[in-house]
C-alpha cells in the first residue's frame, strides 16, 4: 500500500508569503471565510492554497459581474440620453406645429374679416371690386413678407450654426 502526502502545516508569516499577502490581509481572508487554520495560527497547506484559489476566482466572478453591470449602466444612461434629446426634438416640433396652426387660423379669419369690408362699405360694384383688389394686394404683399421673414429665420438658425450671424441678418432685412 502506498502511503499518501501528507500536507504540512505553515505558521502565519509563511503562509501570508506564500499567498504573496500580508498577514493582515490573511487575517481579513479567514474572517471572510475563504479558509480556515488547522490551529491557532497555523495553516495546513492544501486547504490554505485550495481556499484561496477559490477566494480569487469568485472575486473575478464579482469583478466581472460588476463591470458587466456597470456597462449595462453605462448604456441604460446613453438611451435615456438619446430618448429625452429625441423628446425634446419632438417637442419642439410639436409646438412649432401648434404655433403655426395657430397662425393659419388667425390669418384665414382675418383675411375672411377684411374680404367681407368692402361689401359692409358700399352697395357700388365698382368701388367693392376696386376695395378687394387693394386688400387682396395688401395680404399677397403680407404674405410675401412673410415668407422672405420665414426664409431669413431659417437663414438666421443655419448662420447661428456657423457663426455667420452677418449674412443671416443682412438677408432678413431683405
């Protein structure tokens, strides 16, 4: 029959040499579980080693685990980013929809106000013809001044994109 190793037992400081720690951090490790002395400062080989083996690769585990969940942060918090810039976006197209709605309905009841002046004015066909031709001028020149006014606004954002503000302005005054 072959007789089997036995595995000696090391003190303190041999054993914290032999893991590379020191014998504090050895102590921290047997209060943490990850092995146990044979007696009262005293390490048997084989169960101190194989202990804390064990203490390192579930440490790794945490290690990893951690990173994972700091990554997956990491991209929780750029999609909330990139949703509330989106919203944002969306919301401020929202309200330009809403404003210019706004705008068209308030137009339209002027121009339908104006439109029914000259018939309010006088019974005389010729004189109502002639009042409708200069408000129909008045609202198509309206109209053109605010379509060069749109022009120049968005000439004006484009110029505040790149620094331009110069030319923005002297094509707004147009």
């Amino acid at each position: 029959m072959q007789e089997r190793f036995v595995w000696p037992d090391i003190n303190v400081g041999t054993a914290a040499e032999l893991l590379g720690i020191t014998t504090t951090r050895l102590r921290q490790l047997v209060e943490d579980g990850a092995f146990e002395p044979a007696r009262k400062g005293w390490y048997n080989i084989k169960p101190l080693v194989q202990g804390y083996v064990r203490w390192l690769k579930a440490a790794e585990r945490r290690t990893s685990k951690s990173a994972t969940a700091s990554k997956l942060n990491d991209a929780r918090a750029e999609l909330v980013a990139i949703q509330v810039e989106e919203r944002s976006g969306d919301l401020a197209k929202a309200a330009l929809a809403e404003a210019l709605s706004l705008v068209d309905m308030m137009v339209g009841e002027l121009k339908a106000d104006l439109l029914a002046v000259p018939a309010r004015v006088t019974l005389d066909l010729a004189v109502r013809q002639k009042i409708e031709a200069e408000i129909e001028q008045v609202l198509r020149e309206a109209a053109a001044r605010a379509g060069r006014a749109a022009l120049g606004a968005d000439a004006d954002s484009s110029a505040a994109e790149t620094g331009d503000e110069a030319d923005a302005g002297a094509m707004g005054s147009g």
